[in-house]
C-alpha cells in the first residue's frame, strides 16, 4: 500500500508531501486528523530560519496559537534523519509535546536526529518528505523576517497554509 500523500497550499506555491506511515505510524495519524479537520487551512509559516527550517500548522495570521489535541508520542527513534525536504514535528523541550506543528528542513540537520531515550537525546521526529514544491519551501525560506511580540524569524510578509488535503494516487 502506498503512503499517504498531503497537499499543502500555500500563498508561496503547492507543496506535496508523502508520508512515511510504517516509521512514524502515531505521529503521521495526528497530522493526518488535523489535515482531515482541515485544522491547518488559515494558518500559517510563523517561524523561518535561512540555512536551516521552515515552520508551521499552529499559528493564524494574528500570531494566535490554535487549540490542538493531546500531544502525541516523540517517533524520532524511527531511524529517519532530519535531511533536506523532510518533515518533522516541533515540539517545546518536553520530547513528548508535538501537537500540530511541523517543520519542513531546508537543509540536512544532523544535530536534530534521534541519539537516545533522554531530554537531550530524543530529537526532532521525521514523519514525511517533500516530493514536489521544494521550489515553494525555498521561496519561503528566502523571506524576509521580523520580530513579532515575544516570536522571533517570523516572515515579513505573511506565508499561508491555503489548505491541507489528502491526495489519492
């Protein structure tokens, strides 16, 4: 069976996402309701850092945080990297705390990986990869960013998730 794919459309062009259900089966699942909810339309790519993510699914334009669900079980001892193109959950310091949030790698960041059981250890869990619209990810990537009240690397100009939906074979 193949793995699910996701189309996010975004005001920087579509981004499609295939995702890796056998090595992150919970974490693809979480995303995969939010998507069915269609929880990510209107929200937003908050946070940019050049050289290294792009991140979003949690914030509106406003910089308001969306109610989520219970966070779900940190997947990163999956043997999946943080490579360029790959799709993470961001989380706070606590390991087990992604809830809607992810993350798309603009480049390879090793230091993001898996290493053990522990706070320092866990890592940063990848649960998919971009198969087409890299072009758009480093679009967003080149923007221009801001302060925003407390949120830093935030885009000057807004970057939209238009809509997230499931796309069949």
């Amino acid at each position: 069976m193949a793995n699910p794919k996701v189309r996010l459309e975004t005001s920087k062009g579509d981004i499609l996402v295939e995702l890796f259900e056998s090595e992150a089966p919970e974490t693809v699942k979480n995303f995969l309701r939010y998507v069915d909810e269609e929880f990510y339309d209107g929200t937003i790519f908050h946070r940019v850092i050049k050289g290294f993510m792009v991140q979003g699914g949690g914030m509106d334009s406003q910089m308001r945080e969306r109610d989520t669900h219970e966070p779900v079980k940190n997947e990163a001892n999956n043997g999946v990297k943080n490579t360029r193109g790959t799709l993470a959950m961001a989380r706070t310091m606590d390991p087990h705390s992604a809830t809607a949030q992810f993350f798309i790698n603009t480049v390879d960041n090793g230091f993001l990986n898996f290493k053990g059981e522990n706070t320092q250890g866990w890592g940063y869990c990848v649960f998919g990869q971009v198969v087409e619209g890299m072009d758009a990810v480093d679009a967003m990537e080149s923007e221009r960013t801001r302060s925003f009240g407390y949120h830093q690397d935030v885009p000057a100009d807004t970057i939209s998730i238009i809509s997230a939906r499931r796309v069949e074979d």
